[in-house]
C-alpha cells in the first residue's frame, strides 16, 4: 500500500454493505465509495478522523449502495450527503440514468467516466474500470493494487446477473478482465458475503468457482 493511501472498510445496513473511505493521509482529502444507510455516521466518522469529503465515487446504481428507495423502504444515500456536503459523483456513463432515478440527483450533479479515466487524491492515482454484467454501468474502482469491486466481484462469487438490467455474458467478460490484475491485488467487495472482509486476487481465484470458468460456452451452461 502506498504510504499516502487512505482506505477504510465499514460495514453498514442489514444487507452487510461495505463503503468504502479512500483518500490521501497527507492532503487528507477522500472519496465515500458507496455510501448508503447510516449517512449521519459517515459525515460524523470523516470529521473525527479530519478528512475532508472532495467526491463520490458510486459502483452501480442499487438503493443499498447509493440509496433511494427499495421494497417499500427508503434507504439514505448520496441524495442526503449532497444536501449537507455537495460534492461530484462519479458515476459510469452507462449507470447515470439509473443513479438518477433511484436517488434523484441531477446531471450537474455527476461527473460521467469511462473505463481507464483517472481520479488523482493527493498522491494516490485511482482508476475507473467498467465491469458491466451485474448493471449496465458497473464499475470497480483500482488504487495501487487495491481493488474496490462493488458487486461485480465477490470474495466467493459473483453479482447476481438475473436481475433487470443484468447481462450473464458481459458479467462473464468483467470477471476475465478483473483476473487479469496482479495477483496480489487486495480485493474489497461490496458485501459482507464471505467469512473474510477482504482477499487478495490469488486467494479469490483459489476459492471462487465462478473465475475457475475459462470459456464462454462453459459460462453459458453453468449460468443456464
Ligand atoms: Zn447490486
């Protein structure tokens, strides 16, 4: 890890959703990655720890990472930070319309990215990687061998691509593409899905039989 990175795991709401605090020690200015359910706390957790909030940074659209409403329930999210601290949204081009439904905020509200945009927090280079499959517009966000996966990959398996909006194949193509990272890349999923909060890329393929796939075909008959 960088000697200037700052990462934080919390995990938040009944659905055992992990945000994320990823920034810079020296500038301290971070990026909330998905924040959602508990936004007093965060807010109140940033100014304990003396970061300052410069941008969201948003993997996909679903009310349990960015808030809105869901089975009758209204979960707070991104909305509800930007009516206290406004800040950018970074959002994939391909999720904007669903980040904007389900939450309410406004185009001026986001900045649109692309797979290989770069966002620069102090000495720390994060970059956007799209990973659609499990919604359009997923994405994964890689600082220095650390890689934040929201629900395209878990420790133990995978997003779910029978969802509305899901692709089973194109899910298929960002597993490979994530596979392709170092080895010693720390994984940090979006949920509380496996017994360990965080693996490396090599403890994952080891025990994630949805990255044992090694063709096409082979995805198609096991995903039906
Ligand atoms: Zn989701």
């Amino acid at each position: 890890m960088s000697e200037d990175l700052y990462l934080e795991q919390l995990k938040l709401g009944p659905m055992e959703n992990f945000v994320y605090i990823i920034g810079s020690k020296s500038t301290r200015e971070v990026a909330l990655i998905d924040p959602a359910w508990e936004i007093d706390r965060l807010l109140q957790h940033l100014k304990q720890e003396d970061l300052k909030l410069s941008s969201i940074l948003v993997t996909h659209y679903h009310p349990d990472h960015i808030g809105g409403g869901m089975m009758g329930q209204s979960i707070p999210g991104i909305a509800e930070i930007m009516a206290i601290e406004p800040v950018k949204i970074y959002v994939n081009k391909y999720e904007a319309e669903g980040v904007k439904k389900v939450t309410g905020v406004s185009d001026s509200d986001l900045q649109l990215v692309d797979s290989g945009d770069h966002l620069q927090i102090g000495e720390n280079d994060i970059e956007f990687l799209h990973t659609p499959g499990h919604t359009p517009g997923s994405q994964c966000f890689s600082v220095n061998k650390n890689l934040v996966s929201g629900d395209t990959l878990f420790i133990n398996g995978c997003g779910r691509v029978d969802l509305p909006g899901s692709d089973s194949e194109q899910m298929y193509h960002s597993l490979q593409h994530l596979c392709s990272l170092p080895d010693d890349t720390i994984l940090y999923p979006g949920h509380h899905y496996s017994e360990e909060e965080s693996a490396t890329l090599a403890e994952t393929k080891k025990q994630n039989v949805y990255l044992r796939v090694s063709d096409i075909d082979s995805w198609r008959q096991i995903m039906g």
